[in-house]
C-alpha cells in the first residue's frame, strides 16, 4: 500500500520532470526559430543585393547586350546562392529534427520511471 508521502513524492517528482521537459522543449523550439529566422534573413539579403545590382546594372547606360548579360549573370550568382542557403537550410532540418527526436525519447524514458 502506496502512503501520502510516497504520494506526494511521486507527485513532486512527475512534476519537477514535466517542468523540466517543457523548459527544455522550450529552448529547443526558440534555438529553432532564432536558427530559421537567421536563414530568412540571410535569404532576404541575397535577394536584396541582388536586386540593387540589376538597378546598378541598368544605371551605367550600357546596351542591351550588356544589360542582357548582367541581369544574366546577377540571376546565375543568386540562383547559386539560393541553392547553396537550401543545402543550409536541409542541413539545419535535419539537425533541428534530430534534437526534436532526441527529446522526445528522453521524455519517453522520462515516462518509464512511473512503472516501478
């Protein structure tokens, strides 16, 4: 027969665990967004850049043929660029869904200590 204060220490334990669990779930989740939001913004700057270089492009009065080859060139250099921040951006899923995964198994083994 279980008495209050095995109670009480059973009660206190699942809740230090729970609290403990949703703490970290929480920092996972802001390392997360901060990490997405960082891409975006790196993303966002490419797209940028690249739109003042066409402006700059069309500034310098040159023929079409050179406007045509610049606008070329500047729409290969940021398609290259977005490729390579997409390999970033798999590598950091990947990375994220692993801490993800991570977590949920220590919760899981969290659970196991309920059963004694």
């Amino acid at each position: 027969m279980v008495n209050f204060t095995d109670n009480m220490g059973l009660y206190k334990e699942v809740g230090e665990k729970s609290f403990k669990g949703i703490s970290s779930l929480g920092q996972i989740n802001l390392n997360a967004w901060q990490k997405l939001a960082q891409k975006q913004m790196e993303i966002f700057s490419l797209a940028t850049e690249a739109g003042i270089s066409s402006l700059k492009s069309f500034g310098d009065k040159p023929d079409f043929q050179q406007i045509s080859s610049q606008q070329a060139e500047i729409t290969k250099q940021l398609g290259e660029e977005i490729s390579s921040k997409n390999q970033e951006l798999l590598e950091l899923t990947t990375e994220l869904r692993d801490e993800y995964i991570a977590f949920t198994e220590e919760q899981i083994s969290g659970i196991n200590f309920l059963n004694r």
